[in-house]
C-alpha cells in the first residue's frame, strides 16, 4: 500500500489533490475524557472559570478550522459546519464531533483534531479539580464522500 504523504524515496510530502473530485465530505469523531465525579459536577453545577463545555466547543470548532496549521501535510479544508456534541456520564464525558466540507479531500482530521481540542480544553480547565483525568479512546466513526465513499468504523 502506498502512504500519499510519502514520496518513492520516502520523503515527506503533501498529496496531490488537483484531480480528485469536489463532494461533500462528512466526518464523524469521538473521544472520552475519564473525570472524577466531583470534578464534571463543576461542569454541571458552573465554576469561576465559565462553562466549561461552551469554552471546549468554540476551542474545538476554531481548532477545527486551522488543522492544516499544527498537522503538517493536511490540506487548506473550508469547513461548511462543525458541530460539537458532549454526552455525560458518571464519571466521564464522550466528546462527538461532526464536520463537513465541499472539496477534494476530505474532513476526518477536522473532526479529530476538534475531539482533542475539546477534549484537552476540559483538561485544562478542571485539572485545578482533578489532576487524574484520562483522555482516551479518540477515533473516527464514519466518513462519507470522496473516491472511498461511505466509510464505517468499529
């Protein structure tokens, strides 16, 4: 299998993109951050530092946007939407994060560079609360559109 960020001398190098179609372009992430139960009462209950879960949003959406900047070989992607979502627990929160684009490549390394930056914004907010948090389990779920079409993942 060839890795298209690698050249036949195996050199790093952006992929080309010029031929490939425009579609749209679905990606779904996800993540789980494990915290202390009296720590994510702070999320429910509000803390001095704000809401927390509005602060990890704007984080992972702006992340979202500029991926191409901290991830070096990614493309310039034009985000239609970046939807993010927290689903608490007991004792942690899964993070979901849904982008979508219009273009030649698509939108999974958006959607999991804004789990993390959610995710490690929860951290930094609440590591005052609970310096044993886990970040955890971040893969992609599904990706739709493009030559591979609709892909699942387990």
């Amino acid at each position: 299998m060839d890795l298209n960020h690698l050249d036949a001398n195996g050199n790093a190098r952006m992929a080309d993109v010029g031929d490939k179609e425009i579609t749209r372009r679905e990606a779904v992430a996800e993540g789980v951050i494990l915290i202390k139960p009296e720590a994510l009462a702070l999320i429910r209950g509000g803390n001095k530092k704000g809401n927390v879960l509005t602060t990890a949003t704007v984080a992972g959406v702006l992340q979202a946007k500029r991926t191409f900047e901290s991830i070096p070989m990614c493309h310039t992607v034009t985000l239609d939407n970046v939807a993010i979502d927290y689903e608490t627990g007991e004792d942690r929160i899964k993070i979901t994060a849904r982008t979508v684009c219009h273009g030649r490549t698509g939108a999974e390394m958006e959607a999991l560079n804004a789990v993390c930056t959610a995710a490690l914004t929860i951290y930094d907010m609440l590591k005052a609360a609970d310096k044993s948090m886990k970040i955890t389990d971040i893969r992609l779920l599904r990706k739709t559109g493009g030559k591979s079409g609709d892909v699942f993942y387990g």
